[in-house]
C-alpha cells in the first residue's frame, strides 16, 4: 500500500514537472531541455533553505523563483541572441550543473532533520484524521505523513493546474498562446513575441524546479543528479495525458497530463515490483516517448494506404 | 497620414543574390485615402507594405504614421498603428484557439495585455454583434477552434480583427489570392465595407486588375522596386483594367528591348 500511496504522491508531485513541459513542449513547440537543470535547481535552493531553517512555504516560492530565471536565460538566449532552441536549452542546463553544485556546496543534502514541506503535510494529517498513530485504509496500513503528504500534493498540484488553466484565459495568457500557435499573427496584434517566449519559459520552469523541490521533500533529499531524464519523463506524462482525454481542449489536455504523470508513475511502479531492473527504467521511458512520438505516425501513414484521411495531430 | 520618404531596401546586398528590393520610393497618403499596390511579380509592392508594416527596417528613408516617426520602431509597436491581414488565410489567425479567443487578442491590439480575462462579459456579447455583421453564421460558433473554418472564413475574421480598433492605416497584402472566387468576392465586399464604414486609410497589394479598377482611390504601379506610374484624381477615375494591362505590357517590352540591346552591346564589345 505504501508503495501505492509513494507512487500516487511522486505521481502527483511530477505532474508538475509534465505542466511546465507541457507548457514549453505544446504552448511553444519548444522542447525545452533546461528542464533537467531546473528540477535539480528547484530542489538545490529550496534544500539549503530549508536546512537554514527557512519556512518550507517560502522554500517552494524561492524554488519557483530560481526555475524562473532558469527559463528566462534559456528564453533570452533562444530569442535575443538567436540561440537554437534546443542548444539554447543544453547550455543553461550545462552551466546550471555547477551552480547547483555551488548552491548546495556538495553533492547530496539530507532533508530528514530538517522541517519540511513533509513536516507540515504530516500535521496537516494528523489535524484532518484527528490522530498520529497509523491509519487503517481498506484494511491497509497507512502512515499519518504518507496519507497527509498525497492530500497535500493533490492540494498544490490542484491549485497549480487550476491557476495555470485560469492564466491561459486571460489576456496575457491568451498571448502568451498565440505565440506559440501562430507568432506573426499575434506580433502583427501588437506584442513582442520575444517577451511572451521568456515569460513562459520562466513559468514552465517555475513550475518544473516547483516540482523539484517539493520531490526532494518527499524522499528526504536533494541530489544533484536528481534532474537527469527528467524532461523525457514530462514528455511521457503529456503524451499520455493528451491520448487519454483524446482532444485539445486545454482544459482536458492539462488534466489529463497530471492524470497522465500519475499513472505513468504507478506504471512504473508495478513493473518496478514485477521486477523491471531499475537501471533500465530511463531506457523503458524513452522507448515508451518514442513510441508515442512515432506511433501516430505510422498509424496514420497505414490508414492513408487504406484511403483514409489523416486524423491525429502531427508531434 | 502615412508618409513614405526615399526609402530604400536592398536583400542580401553585396551578394549574387543582390536584390533592389526598393528604390528611393515615396508615397503619401491622406486620412481616409485607399491606395491600391499593382506590379510585376518581384516589383516590391509586398515588400513595400512589409516595411510599413514593420517586418524588416528600412535601409534608408523615413516612414511617418500619424505623426509618429516609426523608421526604427519594431513590428509590434506599430502594430498599435497598424491593422494587417496576409495574403495566406492562415496568417492572420491562432489555429488552436477559438473565434472569440482570436477576436479577443485583436481587442487588445497594441495595448498592455494583463491579468484580466480575455473574454469579460462586455467583450462577449459586443462579439457576437459584431461576428453576425459578416453573415457566415460564425456568431453561433464562436467556441470552435478558428483552424476549423475555410480560408475565406478566417480571411474575413482577420479582416475584423485588423479593423476591430480602427487602425490608423490599414494593410492588405493580396488578401484574396489564397481564395476562392466566391470567398474571394465575399472577402472583398466585407473589405469595401468596413474601410468606407471607418474611413480607414488603406494600402492594398493585389493582383487582380479587376480589384485595382473599382477598389480604392488611388493606383500606384510598381516595377523593379520603383513605383513607375501613379494614377490618382481625375487620372485615376477614367482608367479602365485594360489600360493598366496596356501599361504591364509596355514594362515588359521594354524590359525585353533592354535584353536585348545589352545582347547586341555585349556581341559588338566583348
């Protein structure tokens, strides 16, 4: 069961992750491979903050902060300084190896002493189910931290989802899509496409170092290796989110990726118990995006040779 | 007032791919003036609309709109001038967004967007009155994605978009030549209307000679990045399509004159 509950609650937790590389991958087409630095970079500074004994809360809004401004420098190289794309990604990524290095002087910080988001989700439990000692669900044994943990991250990831999906609606949202669909169009509308690119991009990374941090809270630690296949894993979650609702309604698309990283999650987790080897996972992941990215494709390439129109949308 | 001083535009210059894309041209146009662009293909007469309009900067000259300089002002500033509809229908609007989100963005056409909601209350219902002006029956649609409409469609609503807050100049880039005679004539009526109900100062490329001729106040011809002949006043309202036909055939014949006596130079000199 706990193990149920820790795939629910990464699941939930790197739902955030797939939001900002839903953001950077379908808002701007633009596969945005900071992603493996923000993660770690999000979890480096709301770490060192957090053994300062700094506020869990305002650990995650640094977090936030610090994917920002990650996302900014990718988006200026990529826009001012007319930076490929997916280079301008690999240099930020690059260079934020050694600033996380130097954010948290070493490679590894244990979180177990330190009060932290787990800290507070577990008195959020205990308040909520009225006790400390274990729960008893459906016959299972459950943890006071591990219940309070899932009732928190579903709270945040919620709330995240909800204001991401709120932000698309208004004005500044709104353009900040039409940059991605069609760039002349809203530039001939009087906005600086430049400006709304690093704007997403901070927020995309926001969300994603979001992510990072709070994951370092929840398995106790920061690691600096921790960012590694991370973008391909918020790709995973996007494709299956986008194959199980089936449209591209935002609204849809965007639950469906946080459905999408949880139950990638909780695939991984039962052929992790089947006895899948560890080490293979990131190859099982990236064999799994592959197959998605081409699968449509050849699909629709078989029903043209049967004289159908295509009907899916290109990757 | 939009005022063209001795501007000048060469692509790729100092290379074999050299192009005079523009020639020292000067145009001037009034409030409420309606200028209609013809020439060859390769004359500059989109080339000139995209310098207006901003999407490169001119290598010389001036351009003055409403008494702004805007010269070295970028695409997305003069937007706020400037409303534009492309030549590909599929230009002009979000594909993956909805008719109301795409009118949405045009409201706010070169005014600071913030953290309001794109489409309030107000904005919805003035929306729809203004969707059922265009008799396609897209006001009862205004939740579909705009992919999903035929090119004279999204053609006509770019036309909204661009005329949605009255632009000081308007710029048409050949608008219909991506439709078909239907949509094309459609398009082209919305388009009278709109600029006689606004008064809006227009320029239009086109190549339709047919358009030229009842469309606009005025007719400039452009040829190998000059503007070669300009009809306006009484000259331009006794001109006929065939004349300006007449007038494209005199171009080439010279331009074939000019072959060949360079071809007769080169024989006797070289």
């Amino acid at each position: 069961m706990s193990l149920f509950l820790g795939a629910l609650t990464i699941g939930l937790i790197l739902s955030l992750l797939a939001l900002g590389v839903y953001m950077s991958f379908r808002v701007f087409k633009f596969p945005d491979i900071t992603a493996e630095g923000s993660v770690t970079f999000g979890a480096a500074v709301s770490a060192v903050l957090l053994v300062q004994g700094m506020d869990p809360g305002i650990s995650l809004l640094a977090a936030f902060a610090a994917g920002a401004v990650a996302g900014a420098v990718t988006g200026i190289l990529h826009t001012k300084c007319k930076i490929n794309e997916l280079l301008a990604g690999i240099l930020v990524m690059t260079a934020l190896y050694s600033v996380n290095l130097h954010v948290m002087g070493k490679s590894n910080i244990p979180l177990v002493d330190a009060k932290s988001t787990s800290t507070v989700a577990e008195k959020i439990g205990a308040r909520i189910f009225g006790q400390t000692t274990d729960l008893n669900w459906f016959g299972w044994e459950v943890s006071i931290r591990d219940a309070g943990m899932l009732i928190s991250m579903f709270a945040v990831v919620a709330a995240a989802a909800l204001i991401l999906l709120m932000f698309f609606q208004t004005n500044l949202g709104t353009a900040i899509r039409a940059t991605g669909d069609n760039p002349q169009m809203i530039r001939a509308l009087g906005v600086d496409v430049d400006i709304m690119m690093i704007l997403g991009l901070a927020i995309s990374n926001g969300l994603i170092a979001l992510a990072g941090a709070l994951l370092a809270q929840y398995q106790g630690f920061a690691d600096v290796q921790m960012g590694i296949g991370m973008m391909v894993w918020g790709l995973a979650s996007v494709i299956i989110g986008e194959a199980l609702v089936g449209s591209n309604k935002q609204g849809l698309v965007v639950t469906g990726t946080v459905i999408g990283s949880v139950l990638f999650r909780l695939l991984v987790a039962i052929a992790l118990r089947w006895g899948l080897n560890p080490n293979d996972l990131k190859l099982i992941t990236a064999l799994f995006v592959f197959a998605a990215l081409v699968g449509p494709t050849i699909g629709r390439s078989f029903m043209n040779k049967r004289g159908n129109q295509p009907s899916g949308r290109t990757v | 007032m939009l005022e063209i001083t001795n501007i000048s535009k060469t692509f790729h210059p100092g290379s074999v791919n050299e192009v005079f894309a523009l020639q020292n041209v000067s145009v001037t146009l009034n409030d409420g003036d309606f200028l209609i662009i013809i020439g060859t293909n390769g004359s500059g007469k989109s080339t000139l609309l995209n310098a207006v309009a901003g999407s490169f900067i001119t290598d010389s000259g001036k351009i003055s709109l409403s008494g702004h300089d805007i010269t070295k002002w970028p695409e997305h500033k003069r937007a706020s001038l400037i409303g534009r509809v492309f030549q590909n229908p599929f230009s002009g609007t979000a594909p993956t967004m909805t008719i109301a989100e795409n009118l949405s963005l045009a409201a706010k056409r070169g005014k600071p967007r913030g953290f309001n909601w794109a489409l309030d209350k107000q904005l919805q219902s003035e929306l729809r009155d203004r969707i059922r002006t265009l008799n396609m029956g897209l006001e009862d649609r205004l939740g579909n994605a705009i992919g999903s409409l035929s090119g004279g469609q999204r053609q006509a609503l770019t036309l909204l978009m661009a005329s949605w807050l009255k632009p000081d100049l308007l710029l048409l880039d050949e608008h219909t030549a991506a439709l078909d005679p239907k949509s094309a004539d459609q398009v082209i009526r919305l388009t009278k209307e709109i600029i006689e109900r606004d008064r809006l100062t227009t320029l239009m490329v086109t190549h339709s000679m047919q358009q030229a001729v009842h469309l606009g106040n005025r007719i400039i011809m452009m040829h190998k990045g000059q503007i070669i002949h300009d009809y306006k006043g009484a000259t331009r309202q006794g001109v006929r399509s065939e004349d300006l036909l007449h007038r494209f055939e005199e171009v080439r014949r010279r331009e074939q004159v000019d072959v060949r006596v360079a071809e007769l130079l080169q024989r006797m000199y070289v």
